[in-house]
C-alpha cells in the first residue's frame, strides 16, 4: 500500500522506521510545525521530520490538518492508508476520508482502557500490573474506533512512564506494521471495542504532578513513576520547587523504614528518607530550585539538611 505516516515526537520514530523497512511504499510523512527549543529558543523540527527527512521522504507541517492546502497536498500522495503515532492533533473528518483505508493509530494501551492523551502515565499511576498497544481505525470520537490488534507489555515493578513507553513504542511498531499488512490482504478486519471497560487517561498536568506525602507510600512510588520524565514529580522544600525522581519503596517490617510524619525527612549518611502516609520511602535522585540534578544524600550533604527537615511545608 501507497502510506503517510503521521507523528511527531520520539516514540514516534520506531514506527516510521519500521514502515520504512517494510513491504509498503512510504509517500509522505505529517508532522507538527517546527516549535521553539532549548535556551536560544529557536525553531527546531520534530524528531519524526528529522528522520523522515534522512530518509528522503517529503514532509508537511500543517498547522492544523483541516487546512484545505495540507488536503490538496494529502490527495496528491495518494495514500491507501495513513498510519498515525501520537501525532499531536485532531483530525477532521474531511482528512479522514481521504485515504481509502483510513488513518489507523497505534495507541499504547489495551482499549477501551485508558483513552486519550497519556495512557501509560495512567496505567502506572494506578497499578496496572499489565498494559499494552492496539491499532484502530481514528473516528471522530476519542480512541473509539474499531481495532486491529493488540499487544501486551508487563509493567514492572520500578518502570517509569518513559522505561515502558520504549518499550510499547518498539513492540508497537511492529504491531502497526502487521496492521497494515492484514488491511492490505485483507485477513484483518476491525471490530467495535467494547462497551464495558472504558477508561480515560487525560494529559497529566504540573499540577497533577504534586506529591501529596500524606498519601500511602505506594501511591505515592506510582505517581513519582508516572510523572517521569514528564511531566516530573515535585514537592516544595523551603518554600521552593522541589523535584523527585523515583523513589525505593522500603520494607515495612525492616529496620529500614522508620516511623516519621508525613513529609519529614530522616538525613542519613548515604540515603534521605521521607515519611508518608504509611511507610517512609528512600529518596533516589532530588532536584532543588536552582540546582543540578544529584543524588538526594549529596544534596542533603551539600545544603546542610538535617533530620526533622520537612517537604511540601508551605
């Protein structure tokens, strides 16, 4: 099949790749405008451009896909189908009547569970023990359109959103590519997700991203764990924007984990530990306003913190 691929960031990349190296006939590649990175701010491609660009195949950046030159640009490419990973924007339904076979999305989650933006941040933060990939057919409402196929991916116990989201986005590549292959022999055939299920997994927010030590620490491993690399857990610490990296979970029945109030911390010669709704947990990498990334004992060392110190105290 003649196929324009659509995405944008990193997680993108693997797919294309993997389309580029397949039985199809890679046309075109959509991705968003170039934006404002780094210090400088200058206008930089996304990573999908980079790479499409190195492997010769033309690119468009529509500001947005219901611009009626993109979709003059689109019908000239002549796509059977365009397959999509986390392109970035809506698509109106005059673009998704284009290519004969519609645009099929590779999205990183089991569906009908966790619809929407930020379905591993979400599968994470509340304890999923399994997650996954499924390809679907877009249709005007969100995630719900007929699936192809699926793949399943186990969440381990200390993987962060970014460690699973590699590896849903290499399993999912070669998901998208045995999509397109069904489509086009015509031995896969999309069915109507369930009704029962449904979960959604909106964009996680700074805000969102707020550790509250008053929670269990379980709850609090998780969310540290969603939120990294974005959009990064914190806390406050003298008044000041204080960021956590993953934390180690500590053995409640060991000498280890010691009885302290939510927040307050416990400065050991080679560990910080901090109290939270149940069990104290070990801080790993710390984060404090105006400083490098370390270790939480080098801060601690570093800054003087001694114990009875308190994080997230306005």
């Amino acid at each position: 099949m003649r196929i324009v691929f659509a995405g944008t960031p990193e997680v993108a990349v693997p797919a294309l790749n993997a389309l580029a190296e397949s039985g199809h006939e890679l046309v075109g590649v959509v991705t968003r405008p170039d934006a404002p990175a780094g210090r400088g701010r200058k206008l930089v491609a996304s990573p999908v451009a980079q790479r499409a660009e190195e492997l010769g195949v033309p690119v468009l950046k529509p500001e947005h896909p219901r611009d009626p030159e993109f979709q003059e640009q689109l019908k000239a490419l002549r796509p059977d189908c365009c397959p999509v990973v986390a392109y970035g924007a809506l698509l109106p339904q005059s673009a998704l009547d284009i290519p004969e076979h519609g645009w099929v999305n590779l999205h990183f989650s089991c569906l009908p569970a966790w619809r929407g933006a930020a379905p591993v941040q979400h599968s994470i933060w509340a304890g999923d023990e399994v997650t996954g990939a499924t390809t679907f057919r877009i249709v005007k409402a969100l995630d719900a359109g007929p699936t192809f196929g699926v793949m399943t991916e186990r969440i381990r116990p200390t993987d962060t959103a970014g460690d699973l989201l590699e590896r849903l986005a290499e399993g999912g590549a070669g998901l998208l590519v045995a999509t397109l292959d069904g489509i086009e022999d015509g031995s896969l055939v999309a069915r109507e997700q369930p009704e029962d299920g449904v979960s959604f997994a909106p964009k996680i927010l700074v805000e969102d991203a707020r550790i509250d030590w008053t929670l269990p620490a379980v709850q609090i491993d998780r969310q540290v764990r969603a939120c990294t690399p974005g959009p990064g857990a914190w806390t406050t610490f003298e008044g000041e924007r204080f960021k956590i990296a993953p934390v180690t979970l500590l053995d409640a029945d060991g000498d280890e984990a010691p009885a302290l109030a939510p927040g307050t911390l416990e400065v050991r010669k080679n560990a910080v530990l901090v109290g939270t709704g149940t069990t104290a947990v070990r801080l790993g990498e710390v984060k404090a306003f105006g400083k490098k990334q370390m270790q939480a004992a080098d801060w601690a060392r570093g800054t003087r913190v001694e114990t009875g110190a308190v994080l997230g105290a306005e």
